[in-house]
C-alpha cells in the first residue's frame, strides 16, 4: 500500500510528461453530460467569476469562456498552466495546487469546475483539503461541479479481457497494451489503496501511469456534506440524476456550498 506522497509523485509526473500534455492540449469538447449539467445551472453561472480547477490542455477553457470572461484557470502542472495561458492569451491562468488556493481569498468565486476526474489524481487527505479549500474560495451558495471514477461500477479495477468484450481491433490492442505493461501494472499495483470509503486503483487510463481515487455516490455525498456542501446531486453519463450507480465509470456532482461545514 502506497503512502500519499507517492501517489502524488505519480501523478504529478504523469500530468508533466509531454505526451499526457500533447494528448490533452487537442481535446476541446464538453462531453455531452458536461453540456446537460451546465445547462442545469447555467442561470446562477452565466457572467459570473469562474475557477476552472486542473485545466489541463484546456478542453473546457474556451466553453466556460463563453459563460463568463470572468474565468481563473489553475492547474498543478506547470506545462498545462503555461499551455493554457499561452493558447487562450490569458492572465489570469495559474500553476496552483487545488489543495492551497491561498493566492485566492475567501469567497472569490460564484462557480468551481473541476472536470474530467481531476479531483481523482489527489490523495485521500489532499482530496479533503481540496474540498475545503474549494469550500473557502466560493462565496455562500456559490457551486461546485466535479466528476469522479465510481467504485461501484462493475467493471472497476478489471482489465480489458475481464470485462464483456468482443473480438476487435481495439480489444486486441487493449490487452496488447495490457499485457506489454504488465511490469508497470505490477509495480503499480503495490500501491493501490482499499478501504472502506474509497480505493485508489491502478487503471488502464494514459498507460496505467495513474492512481485514481474511486467512491461510491452515498460515500461521495457524505464527504461532500462534511466538507461543508449542501443540495448535493450526482448524475450518470447521461447527465441524467441518479441516486447510486453501477453502469457508469464516472459520476459527476454539483454541489452548494453551505453556511457551515458538518
Ligand atoms: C484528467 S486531466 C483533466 C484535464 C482537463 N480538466 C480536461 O477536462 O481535459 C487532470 C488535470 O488535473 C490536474 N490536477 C491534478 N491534480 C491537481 C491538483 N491537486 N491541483 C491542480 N490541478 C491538478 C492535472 O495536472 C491535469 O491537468
């Protein structure tokens, strides 16, 4: 079992490497549970002052743009903050770390993204500081989206031969992949943390290099309640609402942040 400074070490070397950031500077669509959501709260975000946490090649940069100019984007790699800051001509895009936004004040922010699982790179007691410090830049009843990987999916923690498949070039190529990196999954594998509220799982995701966090809805809901959260929703893929869920790898979450922390 890995101590967190070693999984972060992973992940953070991971988000620097120049192939992770080439892959992430050509994405730049919302998927399409992000465009549903965001429509959702689109009357308490539109010109309202935006974080953008994690940005990374700055795939929801140019959306969350059109919401408001009033946008920050912050990201822990310093090649993504540059990245992004370079691409969209920006200021106000900074190499930060989700878990000490102190450069921000309290309630400086009406609307919090932190998009395609990011929070997920953080250790267990790093995530909870997050939360808090996401907590603490919001002004009251300011909110926070996030998605995160679902412990409950079936297929967690499987690789590509253990789940339904059907013979296909991308199936071969994923146990190709699979079974080249076994050394590395090995390795990684060491690492993976199981308890009760969450695991920290070694998944397929940029060649096994990550550890991601994984949760169910129920426990997500009640960290995001003791982190001081409330009208907390989860909704599937679809961007459809759900109360618990094991046909989606990722959930996503929009909270509000509450007078008082639990
Ligand atoms: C899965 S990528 C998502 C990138 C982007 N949000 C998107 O939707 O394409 C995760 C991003 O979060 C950043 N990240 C991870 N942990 C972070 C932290 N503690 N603080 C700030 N950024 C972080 C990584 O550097 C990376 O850019």
């Amino acid at each position: 079992m890995a101590e967190p400074d070693q999984i972060d070490e992973h992940n953070h070397a991971a988000y620097s490497a120049e192939d992770t950031v080439n892959w992430y500077d050509q994405l730049d669509a919302l998927l399409p549970s992000e465009k549903i959501i965001l429509e959702g709260i689109m009357p308490a975000i539109r010109g309202k002052k935006i974080l953008d946490i994690g940005v990374g090649g700055g795939r929801t940069t140019k959306h969350l743009l059109e919401i408001s100019r009033d946008y920050t984007g912050i990201d822990y790699s310093q090649k993504f903050a540059e990245l992004v800051k370079k691409k969209f001509r920006l200021d106000s895009v900074y190499c930060c770390d989700a878990r000490d936004m102190s450069r921000f004040a309290d309630g400086s922010f009406d609307f919090v993204l932190f998009s395609f699982n990011s929070i997920d790179y953080i250790p267990h007691e790093g995530r909870l500081k997050a939360m808090a410090e996401i907590r603490r830049v919001l002004r009251p009843s300011g909110i926070f989206m996030f998605s995160t990987h679902n412990r409950n999916w079936i297929h967690t923690g499987k690789t590509a031969w253990q789940r339904p498949w059907k013979f296909s070039p991308g199936f071969v190529k994923d146990c190709l992949k699979t079974i080249l990196l076994t050394s590395r999954r090995m390795k990684m594998k060491k690492l993976e943390v199981r308890e009760k509220e969450y695991a920290i799982i070694n998944d397929d995701a940029h060649n096994y290099a990550l550890l991601t966090y994984h949760i169910t809805i129920p426990e997500q809901v009640n960290q995001l309640k003791k982190a001081g959260f409330g009208e907390i929703k989860a909704y599937n893929m679809k961007g459809e609402r759900v109360e618990d869920d094991a046909n989606d790898n990722w959930t996503y979450f929009t909270a509000v942040r509450a007078s008082s922390a639990e």
